[in-house]
C-alpha cells in the first residue's frame, strides 16, 4: 500500500497543488482586475466564493491525474498537448462561446497554461517509474 502511494497518488498530489496554486495566481493575483471588468462590461458580478476554489482545485487533480495517465502511453508533447487541448482549449472554447471569455486574456493564458502543464508533467516525471 505505501509503495502504491508513493508511486501513483503523491505524484497526483503534487502535480495537482501545483497546478491548483498556478491556476489560483494566475486569475485571482494576476489577472482577477481583467475578469471582473469583462463581467461588469457584460452586466454581470465577477465572484470569488469557496466553491469556485472547491471546483478549481477538483479540476486540478483530475487535470494531474490525466497527464498523470497519458505519460505512460505517449511522448512528453504528445502528453502535454493531450493534456492542454481538452483541458484549456476546449475551456476556452465553451466559455468563449457563452460570451464571458475577456480574449485579450489569451495572449497571458495560452503560454501561462501550456507552462502549467509542462511543469506538471516534469513534477510527475520526477515520481515515475515502470509499470
């Protein structure tokens, strides 16, 4: 049990507070001023309530858990755009399309996120080992 620990779930772990804390700064330190005049320009009240970080930090261990997954099967790229394509792109894409996406975000969020990921990667890379 231990070994399985130490081989699966701390390297989820890690790479998930990894990718909940760049999610965190990135839009409530970086860029939160960006969000909240796009929604106030829609009409709309940007919030920040615990739920939000609940369901952030949800979708940064499932996010971890799946380039956790796909490094046993694919390439280092491969993984990382495996990785980043239905997680952030297809994000984008929903949100973009329900018209709350402030673009000029893109031009900080596509490398930013792509540098989540690979950071990911390396952190559970540094954890790998055979199956």
């Amino acid at each position: 049990m231990a070994t399985r620990l130490r081989k699966t779930v701390l390297p989820i772990f890690c790479a998930g507070v990894w990718m909940t804390v760049s999610e965190f700064v990135r839009n409530e330190l970086l860029f939160k001023g960006e969000w909240v005049g796009h929604f106030s320009s829609l009409g709309l009240r940007f919030q920040t309530l615990p739920l939000n970080g609940v369901l952030w930090m949800v979708w940064s261990f499932l996010l971890a858990y799946l380039v956790y997954s796909l490094q046993f099967v694919f390439s280092f790229w491969k993984t990382v755009l495996l990785s980043w394509m239905p997680s952030f792109l297809m994000m984008w894409i929903t949100i973009y399309n329900l018209q709350v996406l402030p673009l000029s975000l893109l031009w900080y969020a596509v490398p930013l996120s792509l540098f989540e990921v690979i950071v990911a990667h390396l952190i559970l890379q540094r954890f790998r080992v055979v199956r």
